[in-house]
C-alpha cells in the first residue's frame, strides 16, 4: 500500500505537469542530522531501530539490503538549491544516501554504539517485536507492514547521478552513511528520551562541530 500510494501520488503531479503546471518530484529518504542528530519520531527507520535497541533483536533475513538515509539537512538544503535552479524544473530527483550501507552493517553500526543485538530470522524477530509479549512497543504500529508484506519486499538501491549532477557548483553534497553517522542518529535518539542510553561505555558524546552540510565528504 505504502508504495502504491507514492506511485499514485507521482501520476497525480506527472498528469498537473501535463496540464500546463510547473512541477518537481523529489524521491526522499531521510535520516537525522548529520551534526546534531534531530529525528523524525515516526519516520519507518527511526522506529525500526528503537524497536530493535529496546528488544535487543535485530532481522538478519534482510541483511544484504540496501539502506540510504541522508541526513535532513542535506536534504532540505538539496531541495532549496534544485528549487533555484530553472534547469531542474521538471525534473525526478533522488534525495537518498548514494553511499548505501546493508541492513546488517546498520545493526553492526548500533552494536558498536552500545546495544547488543541478537541476530534471529525474520519471521522470529517479527512475533517477538509485535506478538503478545513483545519487548518493545515501538513497532506495533508498523504490525501490517511487518507482518503482510516485508517478507516480499524488495528494496533497490536508487541511483542518485542524476541529482548529484544538478546539485553540482551549488556546494550542497551528501555525508555519506558511515558507522560515525550512525552514531549522530542514535545520539540524537538518546538525547531526545527516544531510546535508553546504551549501557556499555562505547557511545562516544556528540562532537561539537558546527560544519554544515554544505563541507561535508
């Protein structure tokens, strides 16, 4: 449902662009911020790890997966510049991570943080984040999704050439999914109450850097 609704909705805005509209699709998968690590509580991502840090199980049947969140400073700012730029008008733009990590170097990246996940098949993990007695309470909202259609998912990995070639001699680039960025995002989680600190001493504090995105590499 989730992915036919955005292909309805692109048909929608292609069929204005057909009557005469000006119009841009941007395709967006987002994560926090890169310095301070500000979040999207009910972002799919953000709830998926929160529901794994607090059951202390990770999926490892979507392990080869690809994952590509940028971060939404990146993002906003990417949207800003292509809006001032004629040439991109009309255009379809993926605002993702173009360095893409595997699900399981995702769950790798949050161990190293401090939490210890157990790795268990799919359909193990997903009885015990949404059954009766599942140990968090965070994914029970996405219970349909993980339970209806995750099994077939298939997510691809998007191409961002076309994007990064627009956004070029603006000096807005994309920090890439790294370990460390991981990190910012789960550092922004603690500090908001969104997750438990992790108990180990691994959880480095955020740096106080002020470099925007604009110098990130």
């Amino acid at each position: 449902g989730y992915a036919q609704t955005k292909w309805v909705a692109e048909r929608m805005v292609r069929t204005a662009a057909e009557r005469g509209l000006p119009v841009t699709i941007h395709r967006i998968n987002t994560g926090g911020h890169s310095v301070t690590g500000a979040f999207n509580r009910l972002d799919h991502l953000s709830l998926i790890l929160k529901g794994c840090v607090e059951a202390g199980i990770a999926p490892h049947t979507l392990a080869l997966m690809p994952v590509q969140p940028a971060p939404i400073d990146y993002v906003a700012a990417a949207v800003v510049a292509l809006a001032d730029r004629p040439e991109a008008l009309g255009g379809t733009f993926h605002l993702v991570n173009e360095r893409a990590m595997t699900w399981r170097e995702l769950f790798d990246a949050v161990e190293e943080f401090g939490y210890p996940l157990r790795r268990l098949p799919l359909d193990d993990w997903r009885e015990q984040v949404t059954g009766r007695n599942a140990g968090t309470m965070a994914l029970l909202g996405l219970a349909p999704f993980l339970r209806d259609t995750m099994d077939h998912a298939r997510l691809p990995f998007s191409e961002s050439s076309i994007t990064k070639a627009a956004l070029e001699g603006t000096g807005v680039c994309c920090p890439p999914l790294t370990t460390e960025l991981v990190h910012t995002f789960l550092r922004g989680f603690v500090e908001a109450g969104f997750v438990p600190p992790p108990r180990t001493a691994s959880a480095r504090p955020a740096p106080s850097s002020s470099a925007s995105v604009s110098s990130a590499s």
